[in-house]
C-alpha cells in the first residue's frame, strides 16, 4: 500500500504532536501537587497508574503512527527520484 504525501504527512504531524503532548502530561502528572496522583505519604495512586498507562499507551501508539507517515514520506521521496 502506498500512501499519498497528504496523508504521510499528517500521520508524522499527528506522532509528533502525540509525543508532544504525552510528554507534557507525565511531565504535569510527576509535579500533581493536587493529591489525586500521590497520596500523603507520596505513593502513587490508582490515578496515577491509570494515567501513566494511558499516557504510555497514547504515546507508543502515536510513535508508531509517526514512523507510519516517516515511511510513507521516504517512500513517496524515493518514488520521485525514479
């Protein structure tokens, strides 16, 4: 299957901007200060494991959309030169 430059594009647009944002959240989720993702004593809590494993689901997946759409552009390069 091959894809269009369109498409190859927003794939690698849609990882980058998933690591982006994904980063950020662990990033905020480590500095909660609110009490939901450490309890008194500091340990995580439920909150915190749920939303880590989202994040790290989230943030696989759109690396691998990203690399989806950094083949496709690749591709679609070598593809002119022939």
């Amino acid at each position: 299957m091959k894809l269009s430059r369109p498409v190859s594009v927003f794939l690698l647009a849609f990882g980058v901007w998933s690591a982006v944002i994904w980063t950020t959240f662990v990033k905020n989720l480590f500095a909660d200060v609110s009490g939901l993702a450490f309890d008194a004593a500091g340990d995580p809590t439920t909150y915190f494991w749920v939303h880590a494993a989202l994040a790290a689901t989230s943030f696989g997946l759109g690396v691998a959309i990203g690399v989806i759409g950094l083949r496709g552009l690749l591709a679609a390069r070598r593809g002119d030169r022939e």
